[in-house]
C-alpha cells in the first residue's frame, strides 16, 4: 500500500502544548478508527510551523477525507516513492 507524506501548514505547531498535541491526536485516532483499517497514521513530526505527518493509504483521497473530517489541513500530499538511509550508500 502506499505511503504518503503529509505537509499541513499550522502557525505555531511548535508551540502546541502536549494535552493540544493529545487532543490532536486523540481527535485523528477517531476517524482513522470510522474509516477503518485502510489508513493508517505512521508518526507526524511538530516543526515550528507546520507538521508533517507520515500514512499509508491505498489513495491520497482518503487522506484528504480524513483531513476533511478533522478538520486538518493538508496543504501538500506526496507519495513517497522510496526510502533510502545511510545503508542504501553501502557496498
């Protein structure tokens, strides 16, 4: 199943206290549990204005729908094509 990445444009993401981030999350779990198992949140990263956040999903439909739902933006959605790390260098 693909993998996307998830650019949401948040003014001060960064300054979101942990029981904003609880919520936030909270919030997201819930839908992501309505839509069943087809979608998946990976890990989303707080920078100070915005938030990438990591899914897999069969579309990047359903990961504008479950922005709709909770009311999330998501300003930019790429499909990660791959992955590479330090090891992929290796001989």
């Amino acid at each position: 199943m693909p993998k996307y990445i998830i650019e949401r444009e948040i003014p001060g993401a960064g300054n979101l206290s942990a029981e904003d981030l609880h919520g936030i999350s909270q919030k997201s779990c819930s839908i992501l549990d309505s839509m069943g198992p087809q979608i998946q949140w990976v890990e989303s990263y707080v920078t100070d204005d915005k938030v990438y956040c990591t899914y897999i999903a069969p579309n990047e439909a359903a990961i504008r729908e479950h922005a709709e739902q909770g009311g999330f933006p998501a300003n930019r959605i790429s499909e990660v094509r791959a992955v590479i790390d330090p090891t992929t260098g290796d001989k």
